[in-house]
C-alpha cells in the first residue's frame, strides 16, 4: 500500500531514522542523569551504602525481577501465601527479554544492568528504524520521520533504554506489522512466535492478521491466491493462536499448576483475580468522581475510534487502524488501570499520525512547514512529560507503604 514515492533513497532514510533516534536517547539520557541525582540508595539501587550509578538506575522496579530471571531462572512452583493467593513472582513476566540478558552477560561479562539497557537500546533503534519504513510508504519520508521522533520522546519513551522489555516489544510488534504489510505470512507466523515470550499482545495482533487476510482474500480476483499462500496466511493466524497460549502453557509445564500464569497475574491485581473491564469503572470513579468517571469511560473510546475511522486517518491503511483500536480494547480488557498505563501506550504510534495530521487520505498535511508546525509544540510536551515520568515514576522514593510502580 503505497502512498507516495519516497523522497529518500532507502539508505539514506534509514541512517536519518538512526540518527533522529539517538538524538531522542540523548535526550532521555540527560532527564535520567539529572533524575539519578535525586535517587535515595536502596536495595532497589544496588545498596543502601553505596552511591547510585547510572547503570542501577535503568533496572528499577520490574527489571529487579528481570534481573532474578536472569541470574536465577524461573522457581519450579507458583509461591503462595497462606491463604493459598499467589504471590508476586517471575512467571509474570515472559522470558524473551531476561534470557537474551542473560546471553549477553554469559558472552561480554556485565552485569544485567548493563546488558538489559544494552539490548534494550538496541533494540530501541532496531524498532525505529522498522517503524520509519513501515510507515514511510503510507504517510511518505517527512511524516515517518516525524512520528518516529515523537514516538522516541513520548512521556514513557524513556522505557526504550531501561532493562525492560518496550524495546523489544515494540521491535516484534513492528517486525510483525511490516510483514503483514508485505504479506510475508510466513515471516509473521514466525514473528509471532516471539511475541508469545515477549509480550502478551498476541489477541490484538490475531485481530490485525484476520483483517489483513480478509483484504488479501477480497482481491482475490485481480491477484489469485496459490494454495500455498492460503497456507502462509494460515500459519500466521496459527501463529497468533500459538503465542497467545505459549506463556502461560510454559508456566503450566515449570509448575505443574494450570493456572500458574492467571494465578500469578492476579497477585498484581487489587482484588487479587484478573477481571476483564471492571478495574476501569472503579478507577475512573476514583480519579474523575462518580458522575464524570463513566462518562470518560464512554468518551475515550469513542475518540479512539473517530481517530482512526475518518479520511484523516486513511493513509495509515487498514492492518494500523486495527491495531490501533484492538489494542486499546484488549488492555481495556486485561489491564488494571494504574500508573503503568503510559509505558502501555507507547505501541499506539499510529494515533501520532493522526495526531499531527499526516494521515489525511489527500495528504493535505505531509509537506514539512505543516508537520513541524504540529510536532513541534507536541515534541516539547513530550520532552517535559519525559522529565516527570522519570522523576515522578521512575524514580523509587523508599517508604513504609510503598511507591506507586512506572
């Protein structure tokens, strides 16, 4: 689905993608520099005693269990308390990330600090560099660029090189929607299989794979499919199935508990059991009062929706708009809303299309005096809400109840 001739030679977009990309780490880097002055040491930050490096301070919070699955594997059985509730354990967190640490700390040597910001950095520019080209054809050279720079500078983009597994997520999840987009089925099937021990994301990308096959099957006629191809889009469906199920069928094994992945997911939860929708309700009465809290409940989804249903959207073709609504639909499904929800949108990159008016059918809004004009207000906003999620979310603050979780 082509928009527009690239304006760049290919090689020439992709080093522009890299360099724009390690420009918006610079940035991230100097937010986590000056943040890191105002960590208290503790036991998260490798000790009371000693002074907080740069390196500790990219493996707080869920990297800590990174960091035990990396050193010590996953135990044989679900712990519990004596009530017979899980507790918080490392089945709740897929394994891709921690074992390719692990990898790299077995080959160079460092610690898993080091080796998980190392490989999500990497895999930070890898994703970048996918997304350009993903979305280079829809909304031209300009436009990418542009969404990839604000994408790389959104609030919680400062995850893109912390020990957590962003990076690689989105790499896969790019990766997959690149070859959707090139009807590489097989290629997909593949990709898949890694997203179920990356991230459970699986039910948004089946959504995605069922409309791309129900496109390709529709011009069956201008373009016939072979047997062989009815296969490949088949197995990348299959696909989806597989690493829907991978995880917690793996859990199952190292436990001999069925439940070991939904039980452990609960230990999470507030009301200690996974509840598809109903934490939102509560949540939402909470933050916005009992009369406006349903409201937004209606009023965010119905703008979800009309940014990416109308003309201003069409470019960005029909696998991203899909993506852009399953996904929010399935967090809405099995998320308990809570301050993690803003590294959760870092996959919604599309809406940052629309969001700057690239993504009109026309192309009205593609030349760069329009975009910057767009991005740049939203770029700074970005860049400032870098700065108090890290400070605010990032940042561990010791205390006898707690710190609310990034």
């Amino acid at each position: 689905m082509t928009a527009e001739a690239p304006v760049r030679p290919r090689r020439t977009f992709v080093l522009t993608v890299l360099a724009l990309y390690a420009a918006c780490r610079v940035v991230s880097t100097a937010i986590l520099l000056v943040v890191l002055q105002r960590q208290v040491p503790s036991g998260m930050t490798g000790g009371e005693d000693d002074p907080v490096t740069y390196f500790p301070f990219t493996a707080l919070w869920d990297g800590q269990w990174y960091q035990i699955i990396a050193t010590e594997g996953y135990p044989d059985h679900v712990p519990r308390s004596e009530d017979g509730r899980a507790a918080q354990n490392p089945w709740a967190f897929y394994p891709l990330f921690p074992f390719a640490a692990r990898a790299l700390m077995a080959v160079t040597g460092l610690e898993f600090p080091a080796a998980g910001s190392t490989i999500a950095l990497l895999s930070g520019f890898a994703a970048a560099v996918l997304m350009g080209l993903l979305l280079r054809d829809r909304i031209g050279d300009a436009a990418a660029l542009v969404v990839v720079v604000l994408w790389a500078s959104f609030p919680a983009s400062v995850t893109l090189q912390l020990a957590y597994t962003e990076s690689l997520a989105m790499l896969l999840l790019v990766a997959y929607l690149y070859a959707l987009s090139r009807e590489r089925w097989l290629v997909a099937a593949g990709v898949a299989v890694l997203v179920g021990l990356a991230r459970p994301i699986a039910v948004p990308l089946g959504v995605v794979t069922l409309v791309a096959l129900w496109l390709r099957w529709r011009v069956r006629a201008e373009r016939p499919i072979r047997p062989g191809e009815y296969a490949a889009g088949l197995a990348s469906l299959v696909g989806c199935a597989v690493a829907g199920f991978l995880w917690p069928v793996i859990a199952w094994w190292g436990t001999g508990e069925s439940s070991a992945y939904t039980d452990t997911m609960g230990a999470w939860r507030g009301s200690g059991e996974v509840e598809p929708f109903v934490p939102w309700l509560g949540m939402s009465r909470y933050v916005f009062g009992e009369t406006w809290g349903p409201v937004w409940l209606v009023v965010v989804p119905v703008v979800i929706v009309a940014m990416v249903a109308g003309p201003w959207a069409a470019r960005l073709g029909a696998e991203l708009r899909t993506w852009s609504v399953a996904y929010p639909a399935y967090l809405a499904a099995v998320l308990d809303p809570f301050t993690s929800i803003f590294r959760y949108l870092i996959p919604l990159f599309p809406l940052l299309a629309v969001m700057v008016g690239a993504a009109w059918v026309d192309r009205r809004d593609s030349a760069w005096p329009s975009l910057l004009v767009r991005a740049v207000p939203l770029l700074v906003l970005f860049v400032v809400g870098q700065y108090y999620w890290t400070d605010i979310l990032w940042r561990y603050i010791p205390s006898p109840t707690g710190d609310y979780p990034p």
